[in-house]
C-alpha cells in the first residue's frame, strides 16, 4: 500500500510539473548558493586570520540550530503537505500505518526539508573532514525533517488550541537542542555528532508519534457568525484580509524582516564610515516595501468581484482614499520597525522624517498609478513564481522604477540638508493635495471602467 502511495504522489508531481516555475526556483536557487558559495571563497582568507581559532564544529552546530528557528517560520507560511488522507485513499482502503510512513518520506524528499541543508552541507565539506562533514550533514537533515514533521503535526488540526501541544514541543525541542549545540562539556567531534543526531532522532520519532494520535478533518463546519455591517473599520479591514489570508503575500512579511535587517546592516556602516548620508540609499526598501506591494496589487486583488461592487455602486473616490490611507498606515508600520536605528547608529531623525514623508506624499500616491495597470490575481495560489495577474508592461516597470529609483539617486547625489527640506517639501505637498489627486485618479478609472474591467477578466 505505501508503494501505491509513493506511485500515486510521483504521478502527481509530473502532471503538475511546469519547466517555467523549474527554471524560475533553479535560477534563483542557484543564485543564492552561488553568491553564498563565492562568498565564503572570496571571504575564506580573511575568515581564517579573523576565526582561526574558532571551533567550527560548535560554530555549525549553532548556526544549525538558529536556521531552524527560521526554518519553522518559513514552513509553516509556505510549506503545504499532504497532511491529511483524501477521501479517494479511504475508499481503497488505506491503512493508516502506509498513509504516516507516506507522510515521512514525502517530508525526506519535500524541497523545503533539504532547502537549507545543500548550502551548510556545502560550507561544511569546506571547513571540516569529510567524515565530520557527514555527521554533520546528517544532523542538519534531521533538525529539517523534525521541522517538517512538527509542521505537518501542526496542519494536521485546524484549532489553535490543538496546535499550542505541538508549538509547546518545539519550542522544548529547540531549546535542548540550542544547549546541546553550544558543547558545555566540550565532547569530543564524533560523540557531539552522534548524540547531536540522537536527540533530533529521538524528537523524529516523538513528534511522528504524537502526529499520529491527531485527528484532523477535512470536512467544513458549518457556523452562523455576526455580519458586522460596512463600518468604516470594517471597510478598512477588508483592504487587508486579502493580505493577510492569501498565501501569495505571506512572503510579504518574512521580505519586510529581510529588508529591515538590510537597513539595520547599512545604518552599521553608516556608523563605521563617518556617518555619510549617501551610505543610505538603500534605506527606501524597508520603508517602503508594505506599501508599494499593497498598492501595487490593491486592484487585482479587488478585480475578482469588482463588478459586484459596482452594482452598489460604490465609491471610486472613497475607495482610493481608504487605499491610500491603509498604505499611510503601512509605512507607519515599517517605519516604526527602522526607528531604532537613530539610537543605535546615528542615524538622524530628519532623514527617517523626510523619508518617510516621501513615500507617503510622493511615492504612494504615484504608485496609486497602478489602478490602471492592474490585473485580476489568483488569491489562493499557493506559488510565489506563479504570476498570473502580475503585470510585466513598460508602463508598470516604469513606475515602479521611478518610484524606486529617483529618492535612491537624490539620497546619494544631495547634501543632508537640502535633501531633508526636498524629500519634506514634496511629502507634505503631495499629503496636501492628496484629495484632488485621488479624486482625479477616480474619475478617469470611472469613465473608463469598462476597459478596466475587462482586463479583470483575462
């Protein structure tokens, strides 16, 4: 039975393999190994007169460890498993026996699970024995397969209250595991390895267990839940339930800790390099990455019911002034995540201000633009490469790139003074005449909305 159930899921992945979403994840798969790869060869030299004396065995083993704390995250926002046996297998039927031992080894082979492994197996054969470098391999292959398995436990049940046991496991799991790795008792390398690789074994075998004795179901429950009527805080949380229940922007959120860690990085810089103001050009991509992904896509997410919307019929104005302001709102968010950097680098406050007042005066507004370039989008879409409803046009590369591009040059070409009375000038002139903007924005959409509408439709 388990052999019918391998057979079945390979037969699926070949009828649902595409060479473009291949090519896609393979080129930006080996961009990253390769850059990490180059990297640690240009670096290698200096890593050696700086770590000589550094225990790598332990270093890996720490940075094992921490990966997998972010590894969790990830998987649990991408990661989509066949959990639960469908319908189809239970008329056969299949024992439930087949179906866990199914679960673990489409878990061994799932891209999530050896991800991460390939590039520390990598720098691992780079810096220790081949022999050590195994063991270590081992140890990163189980700590990803222990992260999938307690994912998979977690999606297996669709209540947060039977998940808190299985985050709760974890989170004790992880915890041992970090004090394993730090080696208080300073074990020697083949003893660290293998009880490094019993303690992820022995916390397989439980979380595969306990998995087990879940019972999860695919049937939808029905309930009667409170209509709470079209409040104006109702309204403004339907501009952000499609974002934050559609799995295509969940990557969102884990791009804005990237970026954030970027600036944090370049503010580091800053500080070394005697505080230089156009060290900060890149600074605009944390600020400003929440607000342009959402108003880029605020139509095509709106497009797939936008008609039923008009029979109302609505208002266009009003709909892009609630847009705007929910994009206002967001670069409060990432700004408040940047703030702290004034008091760890330096990093003036004038220049976060005006920036910020930028985006929010010149470079929103400009993206509202996108209103007219906007293609309808799959929510539900489960790929990040799948762009269906994205729209490649010169016109929205364009704007994109402007709205990109022009604050980077300015902070790099302009004295700190004039470019915090520029970026401040523009933004409240742009917060100021933002109503007549918008409504003007409006009216064009409105008369020509049959044109629009149709592009919702392709």
């Amino acid at each position: 039975m388990l052999k019918l159930l391998i057979n079945h899921w390979l037969l699926q992945k070949k009828r649902n393999f595409k060479w473009k979403n291949f090519f896609l994840f393979t080129y930006f798969y080996v961009l990253i190994l390769g850059s990490l790869t180059v990297g640690a060869i240009v670096a290698q030299e200096e890593l050696h007169q700086m770590l000589g004396g550094v225990d790598w065995t332990m270093v890996l083993a720490v940075a094992g460890v921490a990966v997998a704390g972010f590894d969790l995250v990830m998987k649990y926002f991408f990661k989509d498993d066949p959990v639960l046996m469908p319908a189809y297998f239970k008329t056969r039927p299949v024992d439930d026996a087949s179906w866990h031992w199914f679960v673990v080894i489409s878990n061994v082979f799932d891209i999530f699970t050896i991800g991460w492994v390939v590039p520390l197996v990598i720098i691992a054969f780079s810096l220790l024995s081949p022999w050590v470098a195994m063991g270590y391999g081992a140890i990163f292959l189980l700590l990803s397969l222990t992260n999938s398995m307690f994912i998979s436990a977690m999606h297996k049940v669709n209540r947060w209250v039977d998940r808190l046991p299985t985050l709760a496991m974890w989170i004790i799991y992880w915890v041992v595991s970090a004090a394993y790795a730090v080696n208080f008792f300073a074990l020697p390398v083949l003893p660290f390895v293998l009880g490094f690789c019993g303690l992820a074994a022995v916390a397989l075998v439980t979380i595969t267990k306990y998995m087990t004795t879940l019972r999860g179901y695919n049937e939808s429950k029905s309930h009667t839940e409170r209509v709470k009527g079209n409040s104006l805080s109702t309204l403004y949380a339907l501009e952000f339930r499609p974002f934050l229940r559609s799995p295509r922007f969940r990557f969102l959120w884990i791009l804005l800790l990237l970026l954030a860690a970027s600036n944090y990085m370049h503010g580091s810089t800053y500080a070394e390099n005697g505080q230089d103001i156009s060290l900060l050009d890149n600074f605009i991509f944390g600020i400003i990455i929440l607000p342009i992904v959402y108003l880029q896509n605020t139509l095509s997410v709106i497009g797939n019911y936008i008609e039923g919307m008009w029979t109302r019929p609505f208002d266009v104005a009003q709909l892009f002034r609630r847009q705007y302001y929910c994009s206002v709102l967001l670069a409060i968010v990432s700004t408040a995540i940047v703030l702290p950097t004034h008091f760890i680098f330096g990093i003036p406050l004038a220049f976060i201000g005006s920036l910020f007042l930028l985006i929010v005066g010149f470079c929103n507004l400009l993206m509202m633009l996108y209103v007219f370039l906007a293609k309808r989008m799959d929510l539900f879409d489960k790929s990040m490469f799948n762009q269906q409803g994205a729209n490649f046009s010169a016109q929205a590369f364009g704007l994109t790139f402007a709205v990109l591009l022009l604050p980077m040059v300015l902070i790099a070409f302009l004295d700190a003074t004039i470019l915090y009375w520029l970026f401040t000038g523009v933004g409240l002139l742009g917060v100021a005449l933002h109503r007549p903007i918008l409504a003007a924005i409006a009216k064009h959409y409105e008369k020509n909305r049959h044109k629009y509408f149709e592009t919702y439709r392709k």
